[in-house]
C-alpha cells in the first residue's frame, strides 16, 4: 500500500482535478430496506467528498501563489540585469 503525496508532490493529477464544479452528492431516497448503517455511510461519503474538494482547492491556491511569487522573482532578476544561468 503506498502513501498519498500531498501538496506540490502529487504532481499535476492533484490540478486536474476542476474545483470550480464541486461535485454533487445523489440524494437518497429513503427505502423500506435502508437501514441506519446505510445513513451513516452516505454521510461519511459526502464529507469525504467535500474534504476532497477543499484539499483541491487549497493546492489550486498554493499553486496561484507560488506561480505569484516566481513572476515577482523573474521580474526582480530582469530590474537588476541578472543573467539567468545557462546549463
């Protein structure tokens, strides 16, 4: 079984996924079989879900900001006439 990366280490997959659609739970309709079990199952499930969403929304922002701040470093290294290195 192997671990679950977080943050920046779990690559670009962790960005694909669209967090401006959050995804929408199926309502249940209450059964004559569904049992309490079952209740408890689907909430575990939609917080699950959100929980997801909120971790793909908080590596959304951390990728914007540090996007920010390697544009603000390109810009000071231009101001100061800095040669970028060549490999």
């Amino acid at each position: 079984m192997t671990t679950q990366k977080r943050g920046l280490g779990r690559g670009l997959e962790a960005l694909l996924v669209d967090v401006a659609k959050p995804v929408k739970a199926k309502e249940s309709v209450p059964t004559p079989h569904a049992t309490l079990a079952d209740d408890h199952a689907a909430i575990a499930t939609i917080a699950l879900m959100k929980a997801i969403q909120k971790e793909n929304a908080n590596l959304v922002k951390e990728v914007e900001a540090l996007k920010d701040l390697l544009d603000d470093f390109e810009a000071l290294v231009q101001n100061l006439n800095i040669d970028k290195p060549t490999l």
